[in-house]
C-alpha cells in the first residue's frame, strides 16, 4: 500500500530524538516491515534522520513560532496544504498522528476515498489548555470532532484516552497500547557483580517523578548506581537534589533514538516513578526497559499495571512513594536472581505481545470493507 503518515504537530519532529518522534519513526518502520510505500507528511521534519530511514520521502509545511493565535491558525493552513498535497501525491491509507486543529485526514479521505487511521496518543485539547495556551477551542474542537469521526479507525493508546476520543466524535474507538521494537532493542548478557545499575529513560519533566527515584536510590548506599537518560527542564533541579542526597548520577543528556539500545545494554534495571495524577499515557519507556531485559520497576497507575506482571515481568510500587520504590530496588540489589528472572520473562513479554509490528497489525486488522467517505471541506 502507499503510505500517508501525517503529522501536524509542529511541536513533534519526525525525525527528532523526544518519545512522540521515535512513536512516529516506529510506525513508519513497521509499515515499511510489510513491504508498504510511506511518506512522512509533517510540519516539522527534525535533523536526527535514522539511517534506516533516510530514503523515507518527506513532505514538510513549516510552522513558525509566533504567538498562540497566530500559531493556531498557521497549523491549519498547514493541515489544509498537507491535505491538498496528499491528494495530489494520491495514497491507499492515510496514517495521522492526532494533532489539534488538523483536518488532513479527513479532508483526504472524503476527497480520495482513502482510508483513514487517526492515532490518538493524549487528550490533546484538555493538555494544551492545562500546561500551554489555547486560543480558539472551539476552533480546535471542530476539527478534532471531523478527524474523530471521519477516521475508520480511531486507535487511542489507553482507556481513558478512547473514553475522551468516543466523546469529541469517534464511534467504537480501538483502545492499542504503545510498542516496542524488539529488534533494534534487544538484551545483553549482565554479569551479577557490583552495584546494581539503575536507569531512567525519558524526558526531565516534573510528571516523571524522578525526583521519588533519586530519594530512594540514596537509601542505597552504595548498592546501586543511577543513570538518567534524557534531558529536560528539571535537569539541573534533579541534578542539584542529588547531589544533596549525596547520589552520584551519571547523567547521557539526550541521545538519538539510535544510541538508546547501547544505554539501556548498561542497566540492569529500569525505573518508571510516575507520581499519582493522570493516568492516560502508555509509557514507551516501560516497553523498551522489558525489551532491553531490564528488570522493570514502575509505579501501579494508568496503564502500567496492564503492562506489568507484578513479580513475573516487573515489579509495580505505589506512586510517589520513595520508600516503596526503595524497598522495591534494594530487593533488587539483594536478589540478583529475582533480578535475572524478571529480566528474562518482560523481554519474552514484549517480543510475544508488545512488538511494534503487532501493534499495527492490530490497528490494520480493525480496518472495515471500504465504503465512500463524505467528502469533508478543506
């Protein structure tokens, strides 16, 4: 099949290094896995080009940086010109990444009769109103409401995120959580010597609670080490906090999604501390540490608790709470058998049900007979 994948989000390069981006150039490889033809349509291109990748065409309509309203309004003349170019290019299956005031799948499908994909990853409207600016939401709610119920197929990462998709539009949304390549991320032989190497993967934002990791890896001592993968505007508040707790952290900054596999290699576990609050996302992150056969500790909210076998593939710890947490890895650190055993059950978990391939066969899967789209406005 010819391959559209959109998307309008200016703040997600394709070809970036941040979660989204790598969700995007995952997709986009298990397409091409089934022999399909992609082309990335997007506002943002990025300048971290995965060699595997390279070949992939791309069509970009730029968006600046100018003020909320003028933001806003550019992002849709992007979606309209996006649109237009797609049907010119012609396509099978529009593939969109959910993005606020974006139409282009929409717009195509009633224009082409092609089938249309809308992935939905967060509840866009209520996020932008809550941690950015939202000037024209009943703009940004129409358009959500043509993308949701044009889609013929609205795949949500979680329950809660299908709940809020099904009331902006969509009828019967398909809840399919995130993936991971266990190709590219594989597990590597880890002698039980030494510290215990503890690790966090992500971006330095205060709803990753890593500032409950630092505390409890300093009732360590000196059984354990901790690394941060990623960068972010807590880093140096994270930093500092360590500091004082007397932990020394071995901070990567961020990498390439290239270098991810060779940071995680290093680890022998892998820690998600979530916080309590909002628990729509699913975290690539607790993918990839059971793919790298980390022993996984996380937090019991959202839909980790759906991801971890407690005791079998990882071990689930009350959010927020640093004593949980370090009762969790000084267990770890004392039994490193427990520690090799979880390792080995999360990274068969991921390669028998969590693979991006599988993934997408599930969303293609849900695909109905085609019929004719009613043609939405551009």
């Amino acid at each position: 099949m010819r391959i559209a994948y959109v998307c309008v989000d200016p703040g997600i390069p394709v070809f970036g290094t941040k979660g989204a981006s790598v969700h995007v150039q995952e997709i986009v490889r298990a397409f091409r896995a089934r022999g399909d033809e992609v082309t990335l349509y997007c506002t943002r291109r990025g300048d971290h080009v995965p060699g595997d990748l390279a070949d992939v065409p791309v069509v970009e309509i730029a968006v600046g940086k100018g003020e909320p309203a003028e933001r806003e309004r550019s992002v849709a003349e992007a979606s309209r010109q996006l649109a237009a170019r797609i049907v010119t290019d012609g396509c099978d299956l529009v593939y969109e990444r959910f993005s606020l005031f974006s139409r282009v799948g929409a717009v195509v499908a009633g224009a082409t009769g092609a089938a249309f994909v809308l992935e939905v990853n967060a509840p866009l409207i209520e996020e932008q109103k809550q941690h950015r600016d939202l000037i024209d939401e009943t703009g940004a709610v129409a358009a959500a409401h043509d993308a949701l119920a044009t889609a013929d197929v609205v795949a949500c990462v979680s329950e809660p995120v299908a709940a809020w998709a099904a009331a902006h539009g969509a009828c019967s949304p398909l809840v399919v959580p995130n993936g991971v390549n266990t190709a590219r991320i594989r597990p590597r032989d880890r002698g039980s010597d030494g510290p215990l190497r503890i690790g966090f993967v992500g971006t330095l934002k205060p709803w990753h609670g890593v500032e409950v990791l630092i505390d409890a890896v300093a009732s360590l001592d000196e059984r354990a080490t901790l690394t941060l993968v990623g960068d972010g505007p807590e880093g140096p508040a994270l930093l500092a906090r360590a500091a004082e707790r007397g932990v020394a952290v071995h901070p990567t900054g961020a990498l390439r999604p290239a270098d991810v596999p060779a940071a995680l290699a290093a680890l022998d576990v892998g820690v998600a501390p979530y916080p309590p609050g909002a628990g729509y996302f699913s975290p690539l992150k607790v993918y990839e540490y059971l793919a790298a056969g980390l022993a996984v500790v996380a937090s019991a909210i959202g839909q980790v608790p759906a991801i971890i076998d407690h005791g079998r593939t990882g071990l689930l710890v009350e959010p927020g709470s640093a004593d949980a947490l370090a009762a969790a890895l000084a267990r770890l650190a004392d039994d490193r058998g427990l520690t090799g055993r979880l390792s080995a059950e999360g990274r068969a978990d991921a390669v028998a049900h969590h693979d991006w391939t599988r993934v997408l066969d599930r969303i293609l899967t849900a695909l109905p007979d085609r019929t004719p789209h009613e043609e939405v406005p551009a």
